[in-house]
C-alpha cells in the first residue's frame, strides 16, 4: 500500500457535533483527521453515503414543520421523560 498523500482542508462545523464526536473518536484511539479518512474511504467504497439517509414521509414532514413551529409540542421536564422511560 503507497503512503496517502495528506491535505490540510477547512470545514464550518457544528460545535457541539464535533466535540461529542472527538469524545467517542479519543475513547477509538482516534483523532478527527483519522475518524474523516475512514469515513471517506467507506464513501468511496460502498459509492455513496456510508449509512442510510432518508426522505422523511409526508406525515413525518408534517410532524418536523409543526415542532419548528412550536405547534402541537408539549412543554415536558427531564423528569416527566425518564418517568415515561421507566414504564
């Protein structure tokens, strides 16, 4: 196997995405460079996206515009949604 010739890039990511993800890559004994080579080489292997990425259905679209909009959304603590975890 050659040696991979490396390219610095810059990329405007979310925040709290990355620094949760450099979390579980640190625990693979991975740094971010490493974690974005194995993800691109499986879009190069499978030819496309390495997980499914779906179109939401229209009920589903319906729901996500409606949160948006606060619409249909109940106000609920922590506590309420553990309590409803236990049952």
């Amino acid at each position: 196997m050659s040696a991979a010739i490396k390219e610095t890039t810059s990329m405007k990511l979310d925040k709290f995405e990355k620094d949760e993800a450099k979390k579980i890559f640190k625990q693979l004994g991975l740094t971010m460079g490493e974690a974005f080579n194995i993800f691109l080489h499986q879009v190069n292997l499978v030819k496309g996206i390495p997980f499914s990425v779906k179109i939401p259905n229209e009920i589903t679209r319906k729901v996500i515009e409606e949160a948006r909009q606060g619409i249909n959304v109940d106000d609920f603590s922590i506590d309420e949604l553990n309590e409803t975890k236990k049952t």
